[in-house]
C-alpha cells in the first residue's frame, strides 16, 4: 500500500470525503481493522439493506455490543444513518464514528449539518507525486492519472479500459442511479465537453449551445460534478469580493487521467513541447496544488488572474501571514526572460508584499529579474512548507 499525507485522528469523529477510486476505504482499513470496529458498507446490498433503509439497526448493534468505533462506507447513500449517528455520538462518548462519501450533494440536503463541530472534515484525492515518491512518473501522470487502482495494471490497454469504466460506470451511470439529473443524454455531453474545457475559463452560454440546454441546467450540471468530487472551481482573482464573483471560473476535474477518457483523447499520446502537454502539465501542477492545500491545511486562497487585456497568471496563492505568491507554470525544459516577463511587471506592481515564481520541467535553479525559477517538484515542495523567511 502507497503511504498517504493525509493523516487521521484515531480517537475523534471525522468525515473522510473523496471521490471514488481515490482510496478511502483501503485507507481506513490500513488503520482501523481492530474487531472493535463496526463496519457498514452501503455500496453493499447486505449493509443498504440493513442500515440504509432501516437506520435504527445501528442503534441496536451498539446496544448488544462492544464497538468501540465505527466506519460507515459511502453515507451519502443512507443520510437518514446521520440523524442515528448523531443521537449515538452524543449517548456513546467513546465511540468514535467515521463516515466516507464521494458525494456531498445528498448531505447537503440531509442532516449533516446536525454534526457540525461534532466531526473533523477531511479529504482524500487520488495519488500525489509525494505518495508515489520513486514510483511516480510525471508523462504517466498526465496521461492515465494517478487513482491508486492503476497500480494493478502494467499495459497501456488495461490502463485505458480502467479509465473508460469509471467514465461509464460511476461519472455516467451513478449518477443516473443517484437521480442527480433528470435526463441523462445532455448530462452526458456535458461531460465531454466540460472535459475539453478543462482549466479553461467557463462560459456557460457557449457550453449550454454546444449540448442544447440552457445557462441555468449547465451552472447546476457544474455543481453536481462540484458536489460529487469530481473537480472544484478555481476562482478569478480580484482583491474586491463583489468584483470577484461578477467574474466566471475555471474549472478543473479531480485527475487528468478522467479528462482524456471524457475527452475520448485516452490512445492521443502526451508528447513533451505540444499544446496538449503543456495544458496537461499545468491541471497536474493545479491539481498537485489543491491537494497539498488540503492535506496540510494551509488555509491558503488559490486563484488565477487575468488582466483586462487577457493575460494570464496561472495560479495567485494568497497566504495568511506571509506573502502572496505569483506562480506560472510552463512545461518547458528551459526558462527565459520570455516567461518570466509578465511576472516581474506584476510582483512590481503588486501593492503588497508579493513573491514570483516560475515551476517548469527546467532542473536548473534560478533568478531572473527577481523571478525565481525552478522543477516543478521542488516549487511543490517549498508550497507545502511555511517558511520564516518568506514573510514579509
């Protein structure tokens, strides 16, 4: 089993939410197997049965035994189970209840908000380049993914077949089962061309015209993929709130390897210095981001910036505490005063202390025009560690 950042209370009450396939439950039974431990599975029929449609069993196992813990797999599928967790949690001070779900959406509209402050929220997301440590292989990643099932496959074609049957059988199919859309061919565009506007900049309008719906199913069809753990917004930077929110996000699904099987590029092979590679490498980078914001609980704001002239800055990581930092990321092997151009003219004009910062596939450490250029591996590493000599 690959080592995971994140970290779990063994005594305290906790949510672990991920999308399917990233590991949770492999996870929690790494550190929770004691036969003190009740486990109820509802994407079992036996456990949906059982505790999905008769909630009061749980009740009942506690009164007539002596768990001392319990993990209840994919929650979503029995909220009515939180209503009995909370009346347990209050009656059982020494059990402790942990609860998985790859879909917020059902708890939104449940009674999860009965265990706030009662529970500790953490998530889980496919492999990070850190877990993978020698294993990891960044062209791989772009292309397949890092879910922690294509382990068990050595060729491309298994690899592949792996990616397509996720596709078909959860993002598509589950989500028809969970009756989160009514009708499930413009959905199922969505999806591909969601996919091929990944990390690009959503206009509602345009993507409502490609698949014959309109702004409102669209907006909705993005917070299912939201609420299903599917991918997250990356919000436009502005320092004004109500500025902000006037402006659109981009979007970016959870692994690249779900994007080329929704994009239908799974055979396209990555190649270094294509357009392809470079978009690849900066979601991969995003999303490496994302996942060490979470893990380590940074509390940082992440967004990207773009100037009324249309251009870009990747990724603006504000920090509390220490200064904001400007990230471009470029795949290529050798950095210039090109790339690092628009950065210096930014930090310059900033207003507040500001870092800039160019990760790329270029080795070599260094400075130009109070640029600090770097791998990519190595600006990861320094966003994930705070640092006394980055305050301002």
């Amino acid at each position: 089993m690959v080592g995971r950042i994140q970290k779990l209370n063994k005594n305290s009450s906790f949510f672990l939410f991920g999308s399917r396939g990233t590991g949770k439950s492999t996870l929690l039974k790494a550190h929770f197997s004691s036969p003190e431990t009740l486990w109820i599975d509802l994407l079992t029929e036996a456990d949906e049965a059982k505790f999905g449609r008769h909630p009061d069993e749980l009740s009942r196992a506690l009164a007539t035994t002596s768990y001392t813990r319990v993990v209840i797999d994919e929650v979503q599928k029995g909220p009515k189970l939180l209503d009995i967790v909370h009346h347990e949690m209050e009656k059982r001070k020494h059990v402790q209840f942990i609860l998985t779900g790859s879909s917020a959406r059902k708890l939104k509209r449940g009674r999860a908000n009965l265990l706030a402050g009662r529970a500790f929220t953490y998530h889980l997301f496919p492999l990070t380049a850190c877990e993978l440590g020698a294993q990891f292989d960044l062209t791989h990643a772009l292309e397949f993914g890092t879910l922690p099932r294509l382990l068990e496959y050595s060729t491309r074609e298994e690899k592949n077949e792996f990616l397509r049957a996720y596709v078909k059988n959860y993002l598509r199919e589950e989500i028809a089962i969970e009756q989160l859309v009514r009708n499930l061919h413009p959905f199922r565009d969505f999806l591909e061309v969601a996919a091929q506007c990944n990390g690009k900049i959503i206009n509602h309008a345009k993507i409502g015209r490609d698949i014959g719906a309109d702004d409102k199913t669209v907006r909705n069809y993005f917070a299912i993929l939201e609420d299903t753990l599917v991918g997250f917004y990356l919000p436009p930077f502005h320092r004004s709130v109500r500025k902000q929110q006037r402006e659109a996000p981009k979007f970016y699904f959870f692994d690249p390897g779900i994007v080329r099987a929704l994009s239908g590029t799974l055979r396209v092979e990555l190649l270094p210095q294509t357009y392809a590679f470079g978009n690849a490498f900066e979601h991969w980078v995003i999303l490496e981001c994302h996942r060490m914001n979470e893990y380590h609980q940074l509390d940082y704001t992440l967004s990207y910036l773009r100037t009324k002239s249309d251009v870009e800055v990747d990724l603006v990581v504000r920090r509390p505490g220490i200064a904001d930092l400007l990230i471009e990321i470029k795949s290529t092997t050798r950095v210039t005063h090109d790339d690092t151009a628009l950065l210096t003219r930014f930090r310059h004009d900033w207003g507040s202390p500001c870092e800039a910062q160019v990760w790329s596939l270029e080795r070599e450490r260094k400075v130009i025009d109070d640029v600090l250029c770097m791998y990519w591996n190595e600006g990861l590493q320094q966003f994930s560690r705070l640092s006394e000599s980055h305050r301002p």
